[in-house]
C-alpha cells in the first residue's frame, strides 16, 4: 500500500523542530544616540531576513529598550546569548553571564565576544575602501578597556587588518586605556606618512564613532554596524554555541 505525504501534515513537523532551536539574542551595549538604535535594528533585521526560522531577539545591557533582563524573561527553553562586542571585558566575562544566570528558567549559552576575528577584518576594510582609503596606514580607533585581555584582542585585530591591507596598523582608544587615536595618527604622520586612515573598530554610530573621527585622520570609516560580515559573523557565533551543547548531550 502506497502512502501519499500530504504537505498539511508536513507543516507542523518544521514548526515542531523550529521550536526547538534556541532563541538568538543579539547582546548591545546600548547608546544615547539614535543612530545607534538604527543601524543595530537594521542588524536585527538582516539576520531575521537570513534565519527566518530564528527567534531571534534585540536586548540592550543600558539605555536603551528593551534591556536585556525583559527580553530573557519573554523567553522559554534554551538561549543562545551573542554580544555586539569587539572584545572581552567586564561586559562579557561578568555582566552578561551574571544577568543570563539570573534568568533560571532558562538553559542558556554565552557566545564570546565578535572580535577579532577575519570577518571583523573583511568589514573594517569594505568599510575603509567605501570611505576613500588609498593604502594609507591605518589607525584602529577601538573603544579601549582597563581589560588586557581586550587590548590583546584589538592588537590582534589590527594584526589581521594589517595582514588583509598590506599597510600598517596600530590600535589607538577612545578612553585613557592606551594611546589615543590622535596620538597614533601623529605617531605616523611624524614618521613621514602624509594621510593616515582611521578604522571605526565600533559596532554603531555614537560618541566613541564621534571622537575617532575627530582624531585628525585623512579618513575615518563608518561603524561596522548594519555589514553582512556582522551578520554572517553573529551567525558562526550561535551556531558554535549550539553545536558544542549539542555534542556534550550527545
């Protein structure tokens, strides 16, 4: 006897197993600034566009809504926490896995940061080609930390960068956590450089993107933000976090 699949009983199947995937939730900063909000909302949107059988969710860590905890007590099952930041930190060695731990009805997974990584390097370079850059040295404007292990992760950033471009690049900080910005561009201008770039090692518009584009640079990119590296990058990060669970049940 031959039986016919009918596709009105396949439907609930894919529903089913969609289900069971974990949540995405995209980890941000947060900013004053509604650029900022834009261009990670533009983020949000392309993966739902990529990975429409997601759930895929925008939670904030301050100043912006929604916060984090609001978005971790809509869901149910099993998470997958991303952070929109370029290297680790307090925000993601202690504040976002403090905050998915007090969410116990959760089975939840904290992806490290995005940065470095090449996909960060094929952003920041689309990003300085769009902006004008002619083979200038780079200055790597990176927010900046009391973190060594967040400056170690921006020098590796700008080592990759600097292997894709054939140039120079030297990280420079927007805090007093190492030599600014403006200090990395005279550095090079005084050994003879006539135009240094700046690269925006930043996830969105605001006032760290504000303050290295104010640095004295010949140029200054845009903000990583809205690239489809990002998104492809956020992707490897959950699928990551999801295979690893699933070979540790296994």
């Amino acid at each position: 006897m031959t039986t016919t699949s009918l596709p009105g009983r396949l439907a609930p199947l894919r529903v089913l197993h969609a289900a069971r995937r974990p949540a995405l939730v995209l980890v941000a900063h947060g900013s004053h600034d509604p650029a900022a909000s834009v261009e990670l909302s533009l983020l949000h949107a392309r993966l739902r566009r990529s990975r429409p059988e997601l759930d895929i969710r925008l939670g904030h860590l301050g100043l912006n809504d929604p916060l984090l905890p609001e978005v971790l007590d809509e869901l149910s099952g099993r998470v997958v926490l991303v952070p929109l930041l370029l290297g680790r930190g307090y925000h993601s060695k202690v504040d976002i896995p403090r905050t998915l731990a007090a969410a116990p009805h959760l089975a939840g997974e904290c992806a490290p940061p995005l940065g470095p990584d090449p996909l960060l390097t094929e952003a920041l370079a689309d990003r300085l080609v769009s902006a004008g850059w002619r083979g200038e040295p780079v200055v790597l404007a990176a927010s900046g930390s009391r973190d060594r292990d967040a400056a170690e992760d921006s020098g590796t950033q700008a080592a990759l960068l600097a292997a894709r471009l054939g140039v120079t690049v030297r990280p420079g900080y927007v805090t007093a956590s190492g030599p600014s910005v403006a200090a990395r561009v005279a550095e090079l201008t005084a050994e003879g450089h006539p135009r240094v770039a700046v690269a925006s090692y930043f996830t969105a518009p605001g006032d760290f993107a504000r303050l290295a584009a104010a640095a004295g640079g010949a140029l200054t990119s845009a903000p990583l933000g809205d690239h489809p590296a990002m998104a492809r990058l956020v992707l490897e990060r959950y699928q990551s976090c999801v295979s690893r669970v699933a070979r540790l049940v296994g």
